[in-house]
C-alpha cells in the first residue's frame, strides 16, 4: 500500500494541472475576447495620455 500513498499526491497534482490548463485554454477568444481587449485597449489609452500629458509639462 506504500506505492498507492506514493502515487496519490502526483496524480492529484497532474489532474488539478489539466484542468488549470483546460479553463485557460476555454477562457481564450470567444465572446470575452472582445471585452478583455477593449479593457486592454482602455488601459493603455490612458497611459499613454497620461504619459503625453508628463511629457508636455516637463518640456
């Protein structure tokens, strides 16, 4: 009964991986694709505004 108690721990590790890897996998594209760009999109937008903003008051 050792090699059971030895064996438990990597397969319980390699199933919770698969399905880590299964919802990333689901989770890419579809239709929340389009509003995790948009957020992205938003984010750097604003940076970028703010950056342009620190730059025409230290020139």
């Amino acid at each position: 009964m050792d090699y059971v108690s030895a064996l438990v721990p990597p397969v319980v590790m390699a199933v919770f991986f698969i399905g880590v890897i299964r919802v990333i996998v689901k989770t890419q594209g579809g239709a929340n694709k389009a509003k995790e760009d948009a957020v992205v999109d938003a984010a750097l937008a604003r940076t970028e505004a703010v950056r342009q903003g620190t730059a025409k008051t230290d020139g």
